[in-house]
C-alpha cells in the first residue's frame, strides 16, 4: 500500500481500454494486432505480442504468471519475501528471471537495469512514480503505468489489459471468473459476512504509525467488497475526497474499529500491538475478528491478484467464520 507500505505500493482507478486492428480471435503472435492501454499519463500503444516482458510490481508478477508468461525482470516490492524477493505464491518465477532493484525509499524502478533487459513492454503501476519516470521508461520500451487514480490496480483490470496485450481475451476472461468463483463460494458458505466492516491496515513499530487502507474504490479494498463487506463509514469519511490510505497516531487505534481487522504488526509483534492503549478493547479482538498476518499476507490482499488473494483468505478463513457468525 503506499501509506500500508513497506508492504508494496499501487494506484488505480477507473480503467479504460482501447484496442485497434484486433479482433477478438485474432492470433496471439499476430504482428499487425496493436493494442492502445489508457492510463494515468495518457495512452500507450503496443505493437504485436511482447515477448520480453518487464513486471514492474507483485501484480504484474502474477497476471504474467496466469497466462504462462515469464518476466524477464521483475520487482515484486517483497524486501521480506524469499531469497529471490518473491512471494509464497509467486515460485513459478523462472529461475533467469533478474530481481530489479528498485528504490526502497520511492519505490521507483532503476531505469538502467530494465534498459539492460532490452524489454518489449514495461508494466509499472505504482513504480512508475512520476510522469517523467515515465517517459525515461517509455524510451526503452512501451511502458504501461497505474491504470487510473486510486492507489491500487484492480486486479480484474489489470488481466484483462494483459489478455488484451497478449491477445489473450478469452484467458483474462476464465482467469477472472475462476478467482471470482473461487471468492463467491466462500461468501455463499459465509452469509453472515454481508453487511459487515473490514479493515486492512498495519502497525510500523519503527515509526509508531497505523496505517489503514480507507478507499472503498481501492484495490485493496475489493476482495472484502465482493465477500459483502465494506470499509468503515468513518474511515472514508475522514480519508475524504483524496481516499487512499490513512496515516494515523497510535492515540487513534479506535480507528480500526470494524468486524473484521487484518493487521501487520510491521516490524513487532501481536503482543506488542495488544498492548497498545485501547488495542484490545476493538470489536475485532473481543470477538475473534482480527488476523494479525504476516507480511506475505497483508501483501496478498494490500495488491491483489487473482492467486494472491487465494492464498491471503486462506489464511483468514477462522476470523472470517467468526465475523460471519
């Protein structure tokens, strides 16, 4: 998230999508397809099907991975993830696939170290921090940046650009229904979740910060949207017009108050966040409702794809059942 960040950082918003010269069967290795992606700076055009693919963040990492494509490069955003900075979910990375180091303070991608991968499209999202990050990118190759406004991608928006891109539509199709499915019958087996709050935040020890993701229209916030849940009231109407993420005092913990709370103790413990004033009097903790989650997981549902959020609601099935019962 970008505030629920050291975790990873995203954008969005509405997407939009334009495709010339491509019919809906049209063959994936066509080289006369072009496909035009809208974006937050503009529009990029791509010409025939890329094949050196660039993945600009955990996201993109795993669209690529749902069509059987391998980045050549990659940054995943997981400085806690394994040796190679890649998530539980993410092992099918293919072991040649370079580790991009990108800045740990902005989060923007090294422009040599991509340039030196010779790619054909660069998926940026969030890492693509600034316009002319952007247009440094877009001269090594076609660069595709966040999707719109909000501070994370849509998953679902992110496939289908990619099944666009790889003449794939089909595929992006199936990939999404599958997840969706998936996401549905947990919510089917779980009524009671209908109607209840959901908050996804993380605690920085070092900074003594929480930071509550506060966008009703965010990424993030979408998983627990299609299972019936919503953000606090009171969180959206504080985080206001701006949305995104909210940064607050540890005098503030009554800011998490909602059903269900999946909590980051970034860089502490459960202990530790227990102890804060007020922390065990949330509705959450006195009713089994808060996860505290592990890095990974917190990942999982801060930018969202289709595997991730298998593998981050596993891990919160028995504080969902609570919530639901």
């Amino acid at each position: 998230m970008r505030a629920l960040k050291t975790v990873a950082v995203a954008a969005l918003g509405t997407m939009t999508l334009l495709v010339a010269s491509c019919g809906e069967d049209a063959a994936a290795d066509s080289a006369d397809r072009t496909t035009a992606v809208e974006h937050t700076y503009g529009t990029t055009t791509i010409d025939g099907t890329p094949t050196r693919i660039v993945a600009g963040t955990s996201q993109w990492v795993d669209a690529l991975l749902e069509f059987g494509v391998q980045p050549v490069a990659y940054h995943s955003g997981a400085d806690r993830g394994d040796e190679r900075g890649l998530f539980p979910w993410q092992s099918d990375v293919a072991a040649d696939a370079v580790e991009l180091e990108a800045s740990a303070s902005t989060m923007s991608l090294p422009v040599e170290q991509i340039a030196a991968q010779t790619p054909d499209l660069i998926l940026g999202s969030y890492t693509v921090t600034t316009r002319s990050d952007f247009d440094k990118l877009s001269q090594i190759a076609p660069t595709v940046p966040a999707l719109g406004d909000a501070q994370v991608d849509e998953w679902e928006d992110q496939v289908t650009v990619l099944g666009e891109i790889l003449g794939q539509q089909d595929r992006a199709n199936e990939i999404i229904t599958e997840a969706n499915a998936d996401i549905d019958a947990l919510a089917d087996r779980l009524p009671g979740l209908q109607g209840k709050t959901a908050a996804l935040a993380q605690y920085m020890f070092s900074t003594n910060q929480i930071i509550v993701v506060a966008d009703p229209d965010d990424g993030a916030s979408s998983v627990f949207e299609r299972l019936g849940m919503s953000v606090p009231r009171a969180l959206v109407d504080e985080a206001g017009a701006t949305g995104g993420r909210l940064t607050l005092s540890p005098e503030r913990v009554d800011a998490l108050t909602a059903d269900l709370v999946v909590m980051l103790p970034n860089g502490g413990s459960a202990e530790q966040l227990n102890a804060l004033p007020g922390f065990v009097d949330l509705p959450a903790v006195r009713e089994g409702g808060l996860a505290v989650v592990d890095y990974p997981t917190v990942v999982g549902f801060n930018t969202p794809s289709a595997t991730s959020v298998r593998y981050s609601l596993d891990r919160i099935t028995p504080q969902l059942e609570a919530v639901a019962n």
